[in-house]
C-alpha cells in the first residue's frame, strides 16, 4: 500500500468513527457529510499523526482558515505528505 492509500484510509477510518460518508481521493471533504464536531475530529486526528497544522500551510487559527466546503481530500492527502 503506497503513502496516499495509507492516508486516504487513515481518513476513511476517522470519518466512520464521526458516521460520515467514505470518501474517495477525488471527494471534497463536504462529501464526507460530517458535522462541524466530526470535521474537528478529522483536523485534530490528522494534526496528531501527520502534523497537519505544523505544515506552515495555517496560521494562528487554522480552522477559520481551511476552505471547509472546497477542500479536497487530494488538499488534505497532500498536506499530512509535505
């Protein structure tokens, strides 16, 4: 299993643990259908295996900064690899 498949799935695995809906690389994040306390979910948990606000990408407040209804899942893939 390459790098992608691995965060693609650690993502999947968030998202049913909030009821969302699978996502696929080429899903936006809003596909998932969670609500805003399962979104926090999914940021912290990728924040805690990935450093996903450490990425230089945010700024004091990353979550008033993600793009939470046009983030892709390949955005955020890409961001927990940088």
């Amino acid at each position: 299993m390459n790098k992608t498949d691995e965060v693609l799935d650690f993502i999947n695995k968030i998202i049913r643990e909030e009821r969302g809906n699978r996502v696929t690389i080429d899903s936006k994040l809003q596909d998932a259908n969670l609500d805003s306390f399962g979104v926090t979910m999914l940021f912290m948990n990728l924040d805690n295996k990935y450093n996903y606000f450490i990425k230089g990408k945010y700024g004091d407040n990353p979550f008033e900064e993600i793009d939470y209804k046009n983030i892709t899942i390949k955005e955020i893939i890409n961001t927990c690899l940088s």
